[in-house]
C-alpha cells in the first residue's frame, strides 16, 4: 500500500499486575509500491508491575520502504519492563526508532539489527527514581551498503541506580555501523554504576565501525567506564581450530557465532532468543535474504 498509515498504541500495566505472556508486535511492510508507516507507542507501568514487549520490523519486496517509530516508556518504582526489537528488512528501506523511557524501576532494552537499509535507532533513559537499574544491549550484522547508527543516553537524576550498556557489531563490504553513547551523572546523585562497551568486527577493508562513549560525572562517589574495541578475527584462533580438524571456513562462523552469542543470551524470551540464535546462524551464513554477497560466510 502506498501513502502514509499512522498509528497509535498504548499499553497502561496497573498497579502489581504481571503479564504472562510478552506482548507482540509485528511491522511486516509489503505491498506492489513503496509506503510510509508511522507508529507512537506509550507504555505505562505502575508500581510493582512486569510487562515484556517484542517488536519486529519485516519486508518482503525490494521497495523504498519507510518506517518510523517513537515509543515513550514510564516505569514506575517496584516495577519492571523488557522490550526487544528485531529489523529484518531489506536494502531499500529505512528504518527511524526514537525510544524516551522514564525509570524508577527496572528496565531492559534490546536492539537487534539483522538485515536492512538505512536504520537509526536512538534511545533516552531517564533514571527517576533511587536504586533503578537497565540493561541495553544490542548487536549488528550488516554488510554491502547498510547503515546502522545506534545514539544512546542515559541520565541519572536520582542516587544509586545502574546501567550496563553492551553492541556488538559485525561488519562487511562498505557496511557502516556508529555507536554514540552518553551517561551523565547529574549533581547530588551518587552510588551511581555505570558501564558502557562497544565491541566491533570488521570483515572487509571498506566496512567502518565507528564508536564514541562519552561519561559526564557532576558528582563524587561513582563507578563509571567505557570501552570500545574494533578490530578482525582472532588468526591465532583461527589458526588452532584449523589444527583441530575444523575448516577456515567454519571455523570463522564459529567465532562469530560465539562473539553474538553474549548479546543474544541476555534475551529473557526463550523462543526470541532461540530465534535469535537462528536468523543470526542464516546471516552468517549467507542464508537469509539481502546477504547473498556478505563475507561473513566466505571461506577464507
């Protein structure tokens, strides 16, 4: 369908209340010419409620389809909240996600970018609460011409609370992936925790990994870090799985394989991590669309 198709949804959680099951949201974009869709999602959690979202971007055709998202996010104290979002498009799309989140309570958020065009997703993480803690984590495969940028900011206006921020990208041809982190501590917050890592992957000389972590500390009494490596696969181990009877070849799918696989653990949802474990096992290996030409699955 061509045009655009706007959208609005919202999920209030009362108080204490838990849900079973995660909540599921699908984007799938086909249709015989290129369309626009427009999503705003308000999540609302109240004291001591549990919720888990997964939200799916999918395509079908080879169209200059646009997407574009912002989610707003109130967790409330005692309360906790998981959303993990999957892109799976293909070369000519673009893909805009901006998610604002209010934290009082426990929140973890999981970006995984799988097959796609041009993607941008941004997240603002507003800590409002005392002893409040997430977990972000994401990981990226891309290759030919894809454009992945992934800004996170995480603000601490109230005492004690933590967040670990961990993306893993894999790179190849003239991929390009950013990562942009950001944590301030504000004035008068101590005990805060913090830990950011970027981890990169480049398999061809084209692709680029950028990454820029950034710590803004306004008070005393806090952990903070960051680190970022870019870098190849390991020859050395490259070299004693070959000694082992493994091939090159499958020995690289297994390093790789193994570099996702810390990301895709921390997925809570058995059957989204399993299918995690899946789509990125075809990525590699050439087997899903749009990845014909990635190296990730060449033999070396």
């Amino acid at each position: 369908m061509g045009g655009e198709t706007p959208q609005e949804m919202e999920l209030n959680i009362p108080v204490g209340a838990k849900l079973e099951k995660p909540v599921f949201l699908t984007n799938q974009l086909n249709g015989l010419e290129d369309c626009d869709t427009t999503l705003e999602l308000h999540v609302s959690l109240a004291e001591g409620a549990e919720a888990e979202m997964v939200i799916d971007d999918r395509s079908a055709e080879d169209l200059p389809f646009h997407s574009e998202r912002t989610i707003s996010i109130d967790v409330a104290a005692g309360a906790s909240f998981a959303l993990y979002t999957l892109a799976e498009l293909n070369p000519q799309s673009t893909s805009i996600n901006k998610i604002q989140i209010k934290n009082a309570g426990s929140v973890r958020i999981g970006t995984f970018s799988l097959t796609g065009g041009v993607e941008e997703n941004s997240l603002f993480l507003d800590f409002t609460g005392e002893g409040a803690s997430c977990e972000l984590f994401g990981m990226t495969i891309a290759s030919e011409k894809q454009q992945v940028r992934n800004v996170v900011q995480v603000t601490h206006h109230a005492a004690h609370c933590t967040d670990r921020e961990l993306l893993k990208q894999i790179l190849d041809d003239e991929a390009v992936g950013r990562f942009e982190g950001l944590v301030r501590v504000c004035p008068r917050c101590p005990g805060a925790d913090s830990q950011q890592v970027s981890r990169n992957i480049c398999l061809s000389r084209s692709a680029r990994a950028f990454a820029q972590p950034q710590l803004v500390i306004d008070t005393d009494d806090v952990r903070c870090s960051h680190g970022t490596t870019v870098g190849q696969l390991d020859e050395e181990a490259l070299f004693y799985m070959q000694q082992r009877g493994i091939s090159r070849h499958e020995a690289r799918l297994l390093l790789l394989s193994a570099f996702l696989d810390e990301v895709i653990e921390k997925v809570t949802i058995p059957s989204i991590r399993d299918r995690l474990h899946l789509l990125a096992e075809g990525r590699l290996r050439g087997e899903l669309n749009h990845c014909v030409a990635c190296g990730a699955c060449k033999k070396g």
